[in-house]
C-alpha cells in the first residue's frame, strides 16, 4: 500500500498541462483533473501537508470495500485529495441523473451510487457543500450520461444530492456450518 510522507511535492508540470504530484524515488503521479478546473494555487510548488495525508487515508479507508486493484485505490485516492484541495467550484450538472427516494445526505469520503437513463455507477464524494456534491467516478468502466457524453475512471461532477442512494456493498455470505 502506498504510504504518504512529507517528502511529496504538489506543482504544476507546464510541459504536459497537468497537475503532479512527486512522490520521491523517481515516481510521480498526474492527476486527472483538467487544467481548467484548478484553482490558482494548484499552479504554485507546495508540499504533501499533514491534512493531505489525512485525507488520503481517510480516502483509501472509504474505499478499502471496492472491487478495484490496490494501483486503481491509491489512483483514485490520490484524485481525490488532489480534487479536495485543488478543484475550482463548479455548479451542479444533476439533470444526467435521475432523482432518488429517500433522504441522501453525504459527507465527504463517502461513497454513493448515481443513476443516469444507461445506468448507474459508484462515486466517491469529495465535497458536499449543502445541498449539492461534487463527486468522483469511483468504478474503472466508464459511465455514459447520455448517448455521446460519459464520465471516466476519476472524473469528477456536482450533482444535487437529492439524485444520489448510499452505496450499499453486496459481499457473498460466507457461512461456516459447526456442529
């Protein structure tokens, strides 16, 4: 399991456009979000603070119950650090989605399912700033929108929280019979 430490390094590589993250011993990671939704500072050279690895544990704990590889969790943990603290404000795209019964009420590193008319898929939510969320596509395959628009592995979305359901993890039973 990828360990956070103080040595890594946020900074913006202009070369490729993309948000980094230096992980010392020759490894980086780019981050998926798209250069028009940073914020200022993203571009600024800044250390992995103690927060950051905070949230990333609390991410990898989040989603320690998914059926990703261990490369696929630290991927989808490190975007969402990254969006958590680098990701410009965006308004709410909910019409992609269809509205829930029930009273969803999400908090940040919780995972929640989405459904759109082709289907539903597993999100992570990043941000819940009230009545809407700004989540992260939480499954490898992609999830289509709509006939010609579909969401990526990591991609990120603000949706009204009224369109989100918990995710409810359905494991096997595995029963020992004893006597």
């Amino acid at each position: 399991m990828l360990k956070p430490t103080n040595s890594w390094t946020w900074y913006y590589d202009h070369k490729d456009d993309s948000l980094m993250l230096d992980l010392g011993e020759e490894m980086l990671f780019r981050v998926s979000i798209p250069t028009k939704h940073l914020v200022t500072s993203a571009y600024e050279r800044t250390v992995f603070t103690v927060d950051d690895a905070s949230v990333f544990l609390d991410y990898r704990e989040s989603i320690a119950q998914l059926d990703l590889s261990e490369p696929r969790k630290a991927e989808l943990a490190l975007n969402a650090v990254a969006a958590s603290r680098f990701h410009k404000p965006m308004m709410p795209k909910s019409w992609f989605f269809e509205t829930q019964q029930g009273d969803c009420k999400p908090e940040n590193g919780d995972l929640i399912t989405l459904q759109s008319e082709f289907g539903d898929a597993k999100y992570l939510v990043i941000e819940n700033s009230g009545c809407a969320s700004l989540c992260m596509l939480a499954d490898v395959e992609p999830h289509a929108l709509t006939s010609t628009k579909e969401m990526a592995f990591c991609d990120t979305i603000k949706v009204m929280n009224d369109r989100m359901q918990a995710f409810v993890n359905e494991l096997p039973l595995n029963f020992a019979l004893v006597g």
